[in-house]
C-alpha cells in the first residue's frame, strides 16, 4: 500500500484540555516546535475556549506568538463560538494568527446542550456567522463530533452525520472532522458511514481509544479512503477536564501507535520516527508520566534486516 495520509498532531489541545493542571506556555511551545520537526504538516495548537471554562488555554495568544512558523506547516486552532473567532481574528491582525480554525457542532441535541450550551439549530447559526466572520482569511475545518454515537442519547443517525458534513461542505469548509467522542465505533460502523459521505468533501477521521478500538477503526478508515487522520502523542485527551460524561480512557488514538502501524503497512505519512520517539519522550515528560503509547514501550516494528535472527 502507497497512499500517502496526512496525520493532524493533536497533543496540545484535544490532549491538554484533560488534563487538570496547566502546563507551562514554554513547554507547550517547545511540544508544538518538535512536533513540526518530526514532520507533522498539520497540528492543532490551541483553543479560543472561554478561559475561566477551559483554563489550560487562557495563553492561546502567547503561544500562538511563540511558536516558530515554517512553510508547510499549519497550526489550527479551536473556536467554539462567534467571539472565539473574533479572538483569532484579532490575533491574526497582531501578526501571529493560527492558519486554520476549528469551528464545532455535535450530532445530537444532547451533546450540543452539554458541550456547547445551546441547541442544534443555534449552534448551526453560530456556525454560520464564523465562517462569515473568518472572511476566507483562514483553513476551516468543521467538525462533527459524536458521530459515531451519544454518551446520552446513544446510536446517531448516519444519515444526520452525512446532512451535518454536507452542510459544513457548502458554508465552505476546508474539511470536515468526524469525533468519535466517547470510543463507540467499529470498523463496520465507520466503512459505512465513511463510504456514504460525498467523495469531494476531503474528511478526517478522529477516533478515541476509549474501548481498545481505534486503531482498527483507522484502518478501516483508510481502507473506506480516509486520507486525514486526527492523533495525539502517548493517546491523551477526552472532553475538557471540568465536564465529565463517558468512561475509563477518554483519550485519542496514539500518533506513535498509528504512525508505526502505517509505517509497517508502507503507508507514507511524512513523519520522521526518530524525531517522532523524541517528541513522544517529550511529551510523557511533560505530564510527568507514562503516557498509553504501545511503540513508546516496545519501539516500532522492525524493519527485515532489524529483527533479531
């Protein structure tokens, strides 16, 4: 297999917004940084959320001032709503402004009111006023999170998830993410919805780890013609730290674990390895703990001429 993918480094929002402490700008910064040098052409670096609600990211400004820009590498940052992209617009103007912006909804009702406090049909009108607001001065990527099913209302209509990615599609989104928020696919539930989306609109897949399935569901992903893959270093990650619905491991598919596995399959990603286990180290050392990465323990797989006789 040839197919070259594009993996999204997610480590520095969807992974920190778990996390209960802040972690120091500098270190955010210097985690972004060797990210880039490992390779990663997109990373999601931050978010506008409202500081006293998601209080890791209060320094989204200064980071994203901080980090060092490079041609080929874009930095995405989340936007929740219509005063979160005015924030990035006001950051761009200064001059250090994220390249692409995040703009979210939620497949159900339940979901919506929880995470974005409001409903369905107000949050597709905030929507709407954003990409209006970005005036096409950045990449936007819509993202449709519980896909794959509701912590509260259980199975999601397909159906829905194709209406939701086709109405990002026209307001004129770059991509569009699919969150499979709280870990409930499987491979047969993401082949069929992968393979009923219109083929024009370019999706990313964005699974968590919480039942031991996201690897195979990236898989199957890729084997329905996802070429976009959202990860994050050592499977971090989950809903902001102070709102609480699923359970057990919250977090996202491991980028070393994928990468490694994608590696083995002759699956190009542009990652660096090396670079990649150094960033992974980085990363544990933090958070000032072992992360759930499985190569960070035992290493990628080796190559013919490396394994042992």
């Amino acid at each position: 297999m040839s197919d070259a993918v594009t993996l999204c480094e997610c480590f520095a929002r969807d992974g920190l917004q778990h996390e209960p402490e802040f972690v120091p700008t500098e270190t955010k910064v210097a985690l972004l940084d060797s990210f880039a040098d490992a390779g990663f052409r997109r990373i999601e670096a931050t978010s506008y959320s409202h500081p006293e609600r998601v209080p890791g990211f209060s320094d989204v400004s200064d980071v994203l001032a901080r980090i060092r820009r490079r041609p080929g590498v874009g930095f995405k940052a989340t936007c929740p709503n219509p005063r979160a992209v005015r924030r990035a617009l006001a950051d761009l103007d200064a001059g250090h402004g994220a390249d692409e912006l995040s703009l979210l909804v939620s497949a159900t009702e339940s979901h919506t009111e929880r995470n974005l406090r409001t409903s369905r049909a107000g949050q597709w009108e905030r929507v709407t006023e954003m990409v209006e607001l970005a005036g096409g001065r950045f990449k936007l990527v819509g993202v449709v999170s519980v896909a794959f099913g509701c912590p509260f209302e259980g199975a999601v209509d397909p159906g829905r998830v194709a209406e939701d990615v086709a109405r990002f599609a026209n307001l004129g989104a770059d991509l569009v993410t699919l969150g499979d928020t709280t870990g409930v696919a499987t491979p047969p539930s993401v082949r069929a919805l992968f393979k009923r989306l219109d083929s024009n609109v370019p999706v990313v897949a964005h699974f968590h780890n919480t039942r031991g399935t996201g690897i195979a569901n990236a898989v199957a992903a890729l084997d329905a013609g996802c070429r976009n893959f959202d990860t994050a270093m050592g499977g971090v990650g989950g809903h902001p730290s102070a709102i609480s619905y699923g359970a057990g491991l919250t977090g996202n598919v491991c980028t070393e674990d994928l990468v490694g596995l994608f590696a083995a399959m002759g699956v190009e990603t542009g990652i660096d390895l090396d670079l990649l286990a150094k960033a992974s180290a980085a990363c544990e050392a933090a958070l000032g703990r072992p992360l759930h990465s499985m190569v960070a323990r035992a290493g990628f797989t080796p190559t013919p001429n490396q394994e042992n006789p």
